[in-house]
C-alpha cells in the first residue's frame, strides 16, 4: 500500500451516483466494471469516474465517503463534482 486513500464517485448508466474509497482508484474502477466491486455497481453498470479525493489515512477516506453516501443531497454531490473539474 502506498499510504494515501481515495474517495470516488462514479457515474453509472442509470445516471446515479456510486461513492466509495480505496487505495487505488483504477483498480477498483476495474473490478467494478468486471461486477466484482459492490453489489450497486452490478446492478449499474459503471460509466466513469467522475470525482476523486486523496487523503492520507484511510479512517479520513472512510469518514469522507460516509458524509458524502449519507449526508448529501444528488443536488450537493454533483456541485462537489463540478468544483473539482
């Protein structure tokens, strides 16, 4: 492991929203498009990533995919997602 963690939000063909983290975005990017990721995202099918966020613990990755799966709106998450274009 590398030390850094990542939040992402990815786009799915449903137009929904999928957040999680990990240590290695395109890995994970690829076992969820392989159906091996969450249970979501085989059921919606993964389109891109479309936000991502380095920290350097995981316990920061994880509390900050927490706010964003369960304290967001959609509306909040996309606006997070534009003003990290």
């Amino acid at each position: 492991m590398n030390g850094k963690f990542y939040v992402y939000i990815i786009l799915t063909n449903r137009n929904t929203l999928y957040c999680g983290y990990t240590d290695d975005v395109e890995k994970r990017f690829k076992e969820h498009q392989r159906g091996k990721g969450a249970k979501y995202t085989r059921a919606n099918k993964p389109l891109r990533i479309v936000y991502t966020k380095e920290f350097s613990s995981k316990s920061e990755a994880q509390k900050e995919e927490y706010r964003i799966k369960h304290k967001l709106t959609r509306k909040q998450k996309l606006e997070l997602i534009n003003l990290n274009k």
